[in-house]
C-alpha cells in the first residue's frame, strides 16, 4: 500500500478544529498507523474524538484522547453564558454611588445564579461585588461576595462611665492602646493568650486549615491595615434605646477589623478553586461561584463560618485585654459582621445572602455604622425591610481612593483636622483622612427605611495601622 498522508483539511472536515490536536491526530496516524488506508485512518480519528476516554489507556492514541478531554473542559467552561440584560436590584442613595459600583453590581445580577440584589448608600468600588453590594443566590456561594477580608465585623462595649472619666485618664487610655492592640500583616500580640477559637476541631479538616492554624494562633487578637481600627469614644444612649441601659452619656471601645491572615488566604484560596471549575467572561471572572452540594462548596463555608468565628475571637480578645488592662468592668457589647453569607429565608424560600461591606439589618437585629476617624458613627436596629435584602450600610463608604488621598492631603493638615475635633490618633495616615469618606449623616438620610438609630459613638482616641 501506497504512503499515505493525512492534511489538516482533511481531519477539519471531521471536525477536528484545534491546531494542536490536528498536529498530534497527523503524528499519530503517521508513526502508528502507516500502513491503515486513509478512511480508516480517519474512522478511528472520529471515534477518538466522540469517544476520548475510551482511548486514555491507549499507547498510540492516548496523549491525543487527552487532548479531547481537555478540550471538552473546556466547552464546558465556555458554556457558562452572562445574562444579556441584568435582574432587577434596589438602590439606596443613588447620587452618592459612583458609576463603577454600579457597573460592579449590574454585573453581578448578570450572573445566572443571581436571585435578588441591592446597593446600599455607602458602596463604592471593590473586588467582585462592590463594597456595600448585597446578592442572594440559592444554593452557590461567591468567595468575593463575601469578600478578602471574612467576617470583618464592629464590636462596641460600653462602660458605666462618662466623659469626664475619659478625659481625666486619656493616658492611660492612649497607653491601653498602644500595649494591649497590635495593627498591620504581621501584627501578633506578645501576651500569653488562650481561646476556645484555638480547639476548634475545623482547624483539622482541611489542608489549608491545617496549614493556618499556628497564623490564627499568632494574629489572634489582633487587627489589620487600612481602615481597621480600635478606638476609644463618647456613647449618648437614645430614650428607644432597647438595651436595658439608661438613656445617656458612656464611655465606648470600638473596634473594627476581620478575619486576618485567616481569612484572606481562605478567600485567596477558594477563589481561585471557583475560577477554575467557573469559567466566566473575563469582566466577570471575580464573581466565580461554587455550588454549595460540592466539596470545596461545603469546605469554602466551613472554612469561611470558622473564619467569622475567628473574627469574632480576635475582637473578644481585644475587648478583653483592654478592659483588663483598664481595671474597667463592659456593661454590655453589641457587635455585627458585614463581610459574610448567610442562609436566610427571603421571598419564601431559602437564599444565600452575600453581604460585603452591609450590615445585616432585620428585624430588630442591633448594628453599628462608623464614621471616620472624627465624625460621629451609630447604633442602629434594623426594621427588616424585604426591599434591602434586611442590609443597610456598614459606614460611610470611601468618595477618594487611597492613592488621591494620599496625593490630595498632607499630615499637617491631617493632624490640624484632628486637634479641631479633639481627636487623638495613634497610628493612621493621610489615606484615612476624614475628608477622603462620605457625608454619613447623608448615608444615614438615604436608609431611613431600613434602620432605626438608637444610639451615637463619638471617636475620642483612635488607634489604627501606622503607614
């Protein structure tokens, strides 16, 4: 029988469109089916391609059965389609929201898993969903819709003491802070500590988790950079307040951080496991989900419950070591995640409710918004409106990115800012100027539908990061 040679028109007219897989189908039939007429040469090439893990254990035609399979990942991947227009999401405080965060979240509701959305009045720009997005789906989980930095949350205690106590003991105040609080990446607190945290038999369950534990050990207690904080202040209790304390004056330890290095390398983590088995449109691929009937679905929520917890633990440490250390007695501690997915029942049936950078606001539910390093921050009681997803906003929200902030203001006119409000800041930098955030007394105006406020925190003496 005559040489016969294969052509890459040929083997595209049995479907064969990859380059690569044509090359490799030509060196195949060349070396190990010399002496096959053509056609049958080509029957066989058509039975790999329809059939490709029936040929993976073969020595001839494997490599090129891999091929396919590979190939047919890939379809499936590219199946995976945005909606052409995106589902209906509510806004609140529309003027105040630039376009970005619009987009960000008009995206979103393009995804196919998206149930319901809304925009709270103080979101802006972010990772996968904005900052201050809310996104419910009903069985998948969206690691950037909850965010980097899981179960970063507010704590607030208050004491049975006012302001004059606050200002005749800023010193030891100021000292509390600076021995008993540590801020940044690899901030650890060098006290002998203990946690039930620490027992958790989840640290166990994964190899990540397992690799994590002696982080958690270390940053336990702790806070991170950028706008996390711990700052002592002035509490006015209003007459509705609903906590079983006298309307007036307190003084308050605040306390704003996450999850550290904990958290963030869960997101990191899964993330990238739900880009790879969640192939999405370039613009989209941030918003890359897992089912929650999968395993890393179910190892992402373990993971991200045991981080909320670990959050939790880290502020319970911090309240802990600076009541101690003040020889003062909390009277009570009110305290919310915003960055975290919940199962909740919306619309009569059950939903995973992604809230990053929001404030879960049910009915009745206590939750605090801060202001900046000087303006007024609240207690809020949500009133459980269905047209929020139950969310309000959990700040004021960022109108300047760190980078103009930075190049807009100066440390002179960051400090003449804070002695005019009678503010002390340790730490801190120009990047959290006051001035590069929102009007939250505008954020608050926009939510009166979805919280009630019942109390007000006053920054006194701030400790944050130092950049």
């Amino acid at each position: 029988m005559g040489k016969i040679k294969l052509r890459g028109k040929d083997l595209r007219k049995i479907n064969y469109s990859n380059n690569k897989s044509i090359a490799l189908a030509i060196d195949v039939m060349a070396k190990h089916y010399k002496h096959s007429s053509k056609e049958e040469q080509l029957d066989i090439l058509c039975k790999v391609k329809d059939n490709p893990l029936n040929y993976l254990e073969n020595n001839a035609l494997g490599m090129l059965a891999e091929q396919f399979c590979e190939e047919d990942l890939v379809k499936e991947k590219e199946e995976i389609q945005l909606l052409r227009e995106h589902g209906h999401y509510n806004i609140f405080g529309r003027k105040n929201i630039d376009s970005n965060a619009y987009l960000q979240m008009e995206l979103a509701m393009r995804l196919p898993i998206s149930l319901k959305g809304a925009l709270m009045p103080d979101a802006h720009q972010g990772y996968g969903l904005p900052i201050g997005g809310v996104l419910t789906t009903k069985n998948e989980i969206v690691p950037y819709g909850v965010g980097l930095d899981i179960g970063c949350r507010m704590s607030l205690t208050l004491f049975d003491i006012g302001a004059a106590y606050l200002k005749r003991h800023a010193y030891q105040f100021k000292l509390a802070l600076k021995e008993r609080t540590n801020f940044g990446a690899g901030g650890e607190l060098n006290i002998s500590q203990e946690h039930e945290i620490l027992d958790r038999p989840e640290f166990g369950h994964t190899r990540l988790l397992r690799q994590l534990h002696g982080k958690a050990v270390k940053q336990l207690g702790t806070s991170g950079s950028g706008n996390h904080f711990v700052e002592f202040g002035l509490v006015n209790l209003s007459h509705s307040n609903d906590l079983g304390m006298e309307p007036g004056e307190y003084v308050g330890l605040l306390a704003h951080s996450g999850s550290r290095g904990l958290g963030a390398s869960i997101a990191k983590e899964y993330t990238h496991i739900a880009r790879e088995q969640c192939f999405l449109p370039r613009q989209a691929q941030h918003l890359a989900w897992l089912d929650l009937d999968t395993e890393a679905g179910q190892e992402y929520w373990l993971s991200m419950n045991l981080a909320g917890d670990y959050a939790k633990a880290c502020h319970d440490q911090i309240h802990y070591h600076l009541s101690k250390y003040l020889g003062l007695t909390p009277v009570i501690k009110i305290e919310n995640h915003h960055n975290f997915a919940w199962k909740e029942v919306h619309d009569g049936q059950e939903m995973v409710v992604h809230r990053k950078g929001a404030t879960p606001a049910g009915e009745g539910v206590l939750g605090i918004i801060p202001g900046s390093m000087t303006a007024p921050g609240y207690i809020v009681r949500g009133k459980g409106n269905e047209h929020s997803i139950h969310s309000a906003a959990h700040g004021a929200g960022r109108k300047m990115s760190r980078k103009k902030a930075r190049e807009s203001f100066t440390g002179s006119e960051l400090k003449k800012v804070l002695s005019r409000e009678g503010v002390t800041l340790i730490g801190g930098g120009v990047d959290e100027t006051p001035i590069a955030y929102k009007n939250l007394e505008e954020v608050m105006s926009n939510q009166i539908d979805l919280v009630d406020v019942i109390g007000k925190f006053t920054p006194r003496i701030v400790r944050m990061d130092k950049n």
